[in-house]
C-alpha cells in the first residue's frame, strides 16, 4: 500500500519530464556511433555511456534546486565498468534511460537497483549479440561476397559491409524505443507489486556473477615455483590446481577490490602491479 502511494504521489512536488523523442535519438546516435571511440582498460566503454546521457541528466533536472548535485550523482551511477557487444548496448542504454527518467520523476528507486541492473544485463546481452552478428550473421554475409571481392568486384566489397552492418544497425534502431518503454513500464511494475528490493537484491546478485565471471576471464596468475628434493621435483602451481584451482587469481581480484575500496588511485594499481610483477617474474616467483 505504501508504494501505491509512492507511486501515485510521485509527481506531487514538480510536474513529471519525459524525455523528448528528439532527445532521445540524439543520444542514441551520439551513444551508438562513439561507442567504441574511447576505450580504458579499467572501465570499457563507460566514457561514451556517461557522454551520451549527460544531455538527459541536464534535461530531466533542469531548473531544479538540487539539478548539479542530482546530475553529478546520475553522471556517477554511469561510471563502474561497462562492457558490452555495440547493437545490444543500445538497448541497455534505453532501458537505463527509462529507469533514470522514472527516478527524475520520484519514483522509489535505488541508484544502487540501476547500477545493478546494468551491469546484469551487458554480460547476457553481449554473449548473444555476439552469438548472433560476430558469430554467425557477419560471417554468413563474408561467405555469400567473398567470392565477388576475390574477383575484384567493388560491388562485393559493398555488398559484404553492407550485410556484416544490416543486423546490428536493425536490433540497435528497433531495439532502442523497446528498450526505453521496457525501463519506464520495469519500474512501475515494480513498484506497484512492492517488489523493488527483492529485484535490487537479485540484481545485485546477478552482477556479482557478472563480474565474478569476466574476472576469471581476463585475471590469470599462475607461480613457477619449484622445490627440488633428493627424491622428486615439487611444483608448487601444480599443487594449488589439484587442490584449490585458481585461489591465487581469486585472491588477487579480492585484494584489488579491497584497494580500490580504500580509494587507492587506478594509475597506482596499475604502475605498482607492473613492478610487482617484473620484481616476481626476474626473482622467477610468477609466470610460466
């Protein structure tokens, strides 16, 4: 009953903002064509996300008395790690869009839930974007005109970029306004039901798996330590994988996650992981 009320009492103190639809392309466009122009190591393709929706954040708390304090929190909420296959992006960036909008607009809603939500979407997503344009679209489009351009033809040449493009330009134009409407209708359901922090929590959950799995996919430490003794040589990397495979990996990700929470600077982490690494790989500690 008392997000019924919430909800229906959303709007009592300023007069709800929907995002134009002038707005919203002109950051689709902005999003979708810059999407890959400014990559880092520590955070994706997070700039061009935080670039494409600052325009909403201005416009949806325009003439506010708390509008910079309000966008600088929206702008901060875009700025964890962000990685995901370019035409499903856009519909994630929607679908945040929408949440972002309902927020603006009073709606009980978490940063932490559109954080969450985010970063649970952009691993599935990116797995069948990939599946579906990397993996089998594109090359069916480099089959059927590879013959023409190994012949020389410019037409071929064409052909093929134009079908390795057809399908993601038509899942980010399509997917875009259904995207949108799923993160407004999301949000209503949600707190009509009274089911918001059950699906924060779920999505939080979700993430941890997320980035849980893309750090076993990116972070590998591996000792060459050997012990030798007048019966048998002791590999110690050999001991670890037969009894707790890939702890060492583990335990760094949870030792820089515990820096990162003390606030130590990205720049150091990195500098300091590249001296740690050649002091271990010159003393032969680390490495193969």
């Amino acid at each position: 009953m008392e997000n019924a009320n919430n909800l229906a009492n959303m709007t009592s103190s300023q007069e709800p903002r929907k995002v134009p639809k002038s707005l919203l392309w002109k950051c689709f466009f902005k999003f979708a064509f810059f999407h890959h122009c400014s990559q880092s190591f520590d955070r994706g393709y997070v700039n061009s996300f935080t670039n494409a929706i600052a325009p909403i954040f201005r416009y949806l708390y325009e003439g506010r008395p708390d509008a910079d304090e309000q966008i600088r929190a929206g702008l901060m909420r875009t700025r964890n790690y962000y990685l995901c296959e370019q035409s499903f992006s856009t519909i994630v960036f929607a679908i945040i869009i929408g949440m972002e909008e309902q927020k603006a607009n009073g709606a009980e809603i978490d940063g932490d839930l559109i954080v969450a939500t985010r970063a649970s979407m952009m691993g599935p997503l990116s797995g069948l974007g990939d599946a579906i344009n990397g993996s089998t679209l594109r090359q069916i489009a480099i089959a059927i005109t590879l013959p023409y351009c190994l012949e020389g033809s410019v037409f071929g040449a064409f052909m093929m970029m134009a079908g390795m493009s057809l399908a993601p330009c038509l899942i980010a134009l399509l997917g875009y306004p259904r995207g949108y409407r799923l993160g407004n209708e999301f949000v209503l359901k949600l707190l009509q039901n009274g089911i918001m922090q059950k699906v924060a929590d779920a999505a939080g959950i979700m993430a941890m798996f997320i980035m849980g799995g893309m750090s076993s996919k990116f972070v590998s430490i591996t000792t060459s330590l050997v012990f030798q003794n007048k019966y048998k040589e002791i590999n110690i990397q050999e001991m670890i994988d037969s009894a707790i495979p890939g702890i060492l990996t583990i335990g760094a990700v949870f030792i820089y996650y515990w820096l990162l929470k003390k606030k130590v600077k990205i720049s150091h982490l990195t500098i300091g992981t590249m001296v740690l690494g050649i002091i271990l790989s010159v003393f032969k500690i680390m490495g193969h």
